[in-house]
C-alpha cells in the first residue's frame, strides 16, 4: 500500500528530515473504538530521486526511531546546493506494518528552491 506526505519545502544545500509515524488500525472490541498504534519494522529511506530523476547516492538508509516514541522514525540527510538542484524531489520510505507484515510505502515530495535574500547572520 502506497501513501502520500505533505509536501515540504527546502531551500538548496540544507539537510532535509523526514519523519514516519504510521497510521494506526480503527479497532472495536465491542463496546470501545480505540486506535492501535501501528509499529514500523525495518523503516528505510529506500531512494531520493532529484528533479532530473537520477537517484541519490548513499540510499537505502535506515530510519532512527525517535527517543521514547517507538513508532515515530527519523531520517536526515544533505540536499545538493546550486541552481542545478533546484526542483521536486522524491523520497521513497519503506517498512513493515507490525500488525499485518505487510510491506508499506509512503512517498514524499520535496520541493528545492533557492535561497532569497540576504542570509547573513552578523553579530552586533
């Protein structure tokens, strides 16, 4: 099963960060409706395609689970810089859904522009 992200916003040459928390399963037990977290099995940053939908180099990468919130993951990684890298970008994560052991997708746009104005930090 495939899912969609929002979309994210970047400027060229900043580390981009993705985070997956899978939806959790509606249960009823008859007199209850709960929501059943779902944990992620062996989340992956399987790709990164830039807008000229060449891959990335240094992909599958594995996804850190954030601190105390098992199902909540992590991935950082390094936009490329320059005119050139501006554009849509796709990342492709994948992982094992703990109640099923189905294999699920999800897909996020990455939207790379360029930095406007002046970006300078100078200290008084």
């Amino acid at each position: 099963m495939t899912t969609y992200a929002p979309v994210l916003y970047y400027d060229s040459g900043q580390i981009a960060t993705i985070i997956l928390q899978p939806e959790g399963v509606l249960n009823y037990n008859g007199s209850d409706a709960y929501v059943q977290n779902i944990t992620a099995v062996s989340p992956q940053v399987i790709g990164v395609f830039k807008p000229d939908l060449t891959a990335m180099s240094g992909f599958p990468v594995n996804m850190t689970a954030l601190g105390v919130l098992s199902n909540v993951y992590i991935a950082r990684f390094q936009l490329p810089s320059g005119l050139s890298s501006v554009g849509n970008y796709e990342v492709i994560v994948q992982y094992v859904d703990s109640q099923t052991s189905r294999e699920r997708t999800k897909v996020y746009q990455l939207v790379v522009g360029t930095t406007m104005g002046n970006n300078s930090v100078v200290g008084i």
